[in-house]
C-alpha cells in the first residue's frame, strides 16, 4: 500500500469555503451522495486526501474537526496557512473550492473529551482552537462548566471567536478568555497561573504549535496525568531510551506469519516489505492510523501519545515508530 490510507477512504464535496479569520479558512465537508457521515466524538480528527489539482501534487494531511458531533450530514474543518507547511494548508488554501472532491477517513479521536463531570479547561493557541470547538459545542450543550483561554496573534487572527462568544453565553457556565499576544502591551497567557487556579477536579486540554504544548505539559507537571490531554500537530521529541535496539519478532495471529524487525526498522516497513496490507499515514505515531492491538507480549511505545505515559497501554501500538520491550509481539494482524 502506498503512504495513504485509501483503502478506508470516501469521497466527500466541499459544500462551502469560508474565511473565518485571516489566514485561516473553514471547509464544510459532505457526503458526495447525500448520506449520513459515520459519527464522531469531540477532539476527533480525519485524513483528509488532497488531489492533484490546479498545479499541486496529491498530498494527504489529517484535520481536526470543529463542527458539534451531532451533526451527522458534514464535518468542518479548519486550516490554517502556515508559513512551514509542508504543502496542506497551503494546498486548501491555494487550490480548493467549493464542488470540488476530496477523499476523507473515518473520525479518530486520540483527543478526547473526558465524560465525567468537573471542569474543562481548554487551551488553545491559534488553528489548535479547532478540536477545542467542538468540545465547547459539547460542553455547552451538556451544561457542564468550562473556560477556554484562546491565544491568537492579533484579533484579525481569532477564528471562530463569535461562535464561541455564544456558546459562553448560552448558560452562562462557559466563560472565554482571549490572549492578543503580539499586540503592543499585552503578556503572554501564564499557563501556570492557569493550572493553580483551576478547581481541584479539573481537566486540562491544550492544542496549539509546538512551543505552546511544551510549556502547557511543564504547566501540568504536577497535576494528575489522567486529568492532562494534548494535541500534537507535529510529533515531539519522545522520552529516550539508554537501551540499544534489539531485533525481535512480530507473530502476526490472523494471517499465521512471523516475520523478523532488525534494529533500526520499524514494525511497519517490515510488514509493508513482506507484503502484509495496512494502514498508515503520518509514520511519525501521531494520527493513529496504523494503531493495532497486540494479543501478547510487551509493547515499547516510542509515539508522543502513549510514550511517557505513567500506565500506556499493554493491548495495542503504533506500528510506524513503537518497538517490543522481550523478544515478541503477537499482533491481531
């Protein structure tokens, strides 16, 4: 299989193009046959296949969903144009219009909303506000309180801001706080004045560019790591190892195969070597799409979702970037 994930993808029509903020465009996506789209939780996010239009090579991203989860007839996503862009946003930017075709995945969410009550407190720092929307749309809905801090350069730069105005509004249980911070004046959000004076049983949500998320997890040290949820755009330096890589093998249970992974190659490319069919996109273990389960052994997670966690999963990995910590993995393959 090539680097895509096009066994898994379905054809949507970009039903609407809209400039919600300097350099920042929303698409209004929806089934190419009128049909229901496949559900999705706040935080979720979606392959998005670009095609070759207009001049530009096909490309493939993942994009964060911003419109309510029940909506069951579009998603919304937000783009930001990026100076460093690899070639996404500004493909959208450049290329897309409203009517033309683009193929998308089903909704993953390594983002989640947790589901007990308590407060929200939500971070974002420019097109990061996107996955945070939508959670605000649930919270509100659901009368939970909650306070979003919402960092942008300028306010010609705030996407989104009057819907998240009238959500604060709507019950009075929300409450927005925007940080203008390259405005003559103004300081910097302080992440650590955030997190000491939130309630005891709050839970902390934070997406935005990388600087941000480095400062939000030192900001969180100290509270619980069940209560502190990050959204990475590009994949962080992980945890490292002191230990040299070993070979192992992989055991795959489905197919009845074992197959050898040297040190310095990845699960993935020793399956896609052999012949083996799966998904995959980012290869960096951020967008979930090659996450498989693992029926035994121990897995050693080097992605920036599971690596560092106090309790990571024993039951599944990424197998783009994430090793065996004993000589085999059985994998539901």
């Amino acid at each position: 299989m090539s680097d895509s994930t096009s066994a898994a993808l379905r054809p949507v029509r970009v039903h609407a193009v809209r400039a919600e903020a300097q350099d920042v465009l929303s698409l209004d996506l929806r089934a190419h046959d009128g049909a229901p789209l496949p559900p999705f939780e706040p935080g979720s996010h979606i392959d998005v296949e670009i095609p070759a239009l207009r001049g530009w090579p096909a490309l493939q991203r993942q994009y964060s969903l911003a419109n309510d989860c029940t909506e069951r007839h579009r998603y919304v996503i937000g783009v930001g144009r990026d100076p460093a862009s690899r070639g996404g946003s500004a493909a959208l930017h450049a290329r897309i219009r409203a009517g033309d075709v683009l193929r998308i995945g089903s909704p993953r969410n390594n983002f989640a909303l947790h589901a007990g009550g308590g407060h929200a407190i939500l971070i974002a720092g420019g097109i990061g506000i996107t996955p945070l929307l939508s959670m605000a749309r649930r919270l509100a809905a659901g009368g939970r309180p909650w306070t979003l801090h919402y960092c942008v350069r300028t306010p010609a730069r705030a996407a989104f801001l009057e819907e998240l105005l009238a959500l604060a509004a709507q019950d009075g249980r929300g409450r927005v706080v925007i940080v203008f911070d390259r405005l003559p004046g103004n300081a910097m959000l302080d992440l650590e004045g955030v997190v000491r004076a939130a309630p005891a049983d709050a839970h902390f949500y934070c997406c935005g560019p990388a600087p941000m998320l480095k400062a939000f997890v030192r900001a969180t040290a100290g509270v619980a790591p069940g209560r502190v949820h990050v959204e990475w755009f590009s994949a962080p330096a992980v945890p490292a190892t002191t230990a040299p890589e070993e070979s192992f093998r992989v055991r795959l249970e489905r197919s009845a195969r074992t197959l050898d992974v040297p040190p310095g190659r990845s699960i993935l490319d020793v399956l896609l070597e052999g012949g083996v069919d799966v998904d995959y996109s980012c290869r960096e273990g951020l967008c979930g799409t090659c996450e498989t389960r693992v029926l035994a052994g121990i897995p050693d997670h080097r992605d920036p979702i599971y690596a560092g966690r106090v309790h990571p999963p024993a039951d599944r990995l990424m197998l783009c970037v994430s090793r065996c910590a004993g000589a085999e993995l059985v994998l539901d393959l």
